[in-house]
C-alpha cells in the first residue's frame, strides 16, 4: 500500500512539473477518457465527464471485466456514477474529492466444478485525485480511493465458487486516466 501511494504521489509532483496552460479557444465543458490501468486487469472503462458549475462536475464511467480469480472467469458490465467536488473554482481542472457509486453485472464459470452463475455486486466509496487539461484540450487523471460492495451470487449450475468473495468488502480504487476535453 505504500509504494502505491508513494507511486501515486510521485507521479502527480511530476505531471504538475510538465503541465501547460490551456488554450483559449473557448470554455471546455466535457471530457472523455479512459482508465489505463484497467487494461492490467484485462479490463477497460470510459468516463464521461461534464462540467456543472464552477467547482463540481458529474461523470458516469462504463466497462467491461474479462477477469479471472483463481479457477473463476468473470465477465461482465460495470457502471460507475460519481460527482465530483474541485477545491478551486476550476471545475474540470484541478483537485478533486468524488463520491461514487459502483454497480457490477457479471457472469462468471468455473470449469473445475462445473458451476456457473451471476453476481451482482453493488457498493461505493470515495476517491481522491487531480485531473490536467493541457493545451489543444489533452486529459490526464490520477486518482486514488477506496470502496466497499456487496455483492449477490446467483448459481445456475454446479456449486457456489468460493473464490468469488475477494470481490467483497474493502477495496482500493486506483486510476490513470487519459482522454480530452472539448
């Protein structure tokens, strides 16, 4: 957990060192963007995000996990609503602290035992995080948090896999994001 934190850390000192200012072809209200570090997961997941006021702005995030935990393959749709609140009035632009909320639907198979089912996993935490915009409107994101979820295990066939607790309880929420602004 420390070397991700001092990762994280790290990396926003040296992105704030490298950034630019925008450019004044007129006000940039909405971004999109991807999460980078999800495709380590074998998963991935956009983010729409728009500008409400001064210093807050909604994003809803979508994706796709193709993941394996243990002798279990997951593979299913998660949607992620947030709002999130920037320190300075430069919403879009800045620190931030967002609350969000995380619905999962997926499938799952175990070849070992035969089983096969659903899970249904609902939970929400909070992240912490500092987004650029660069010149011509480029995007980068890191951010950090946790969450918990509960999840609700439906069996089709075969017996319950033990292995998909993990995804129950606390757990860290970790992004880089890139994407633009328009």
């Amino acid at each position: 957990m420390k070397k991700v934190v001092t990762m994280f850390l790290s990396i926003v000192l040296t992105i704030t060192s490298f950034a630019q200012e925008r450019s004044a072809s007129g006000p940039m209200n909405n971004v999109i963007k991807a999460n980078t570090l999800t495709l380590i997961l074998a998963s991935g997941s956009i983010f729409y995000e728009r500008k409400l006021t001064d210093m807050t702005s909604a994003q809803m995030g979508v994706g796709y996990m193709n993941y394996r935990i243990e002798n279990t393959k997951l593979t299913g749709l998660f949607l992620t609503p947030e709002f999130k609140i920037y320190v300075r009035k430069d919403a879009i632009d800045g620190f931030f602290i967002s609350p969000y909320l995380r619905f999962n639907k997926l499938g799952f198979e175990n070849k070992d035992n035969s089983s096969e089912g659903s899970l249904t996993t609902y939970g929400g935490g909070i992240s912490f995080g500092r987004q650029w915009i660069f010149a011509k409107g480029l995007i980068l994101e890191l951010f950090f948090g946790g969450h918990y979820s509960d999840s609700d295990i439906k069996v089709n066939s075969g017996t319950e896999p033990p292995d998909l607790t993990e995804l129950e309880g606390f757990r860290t929420r970790v992004g880089f994001c890139v994407g633009f602004a328009f």
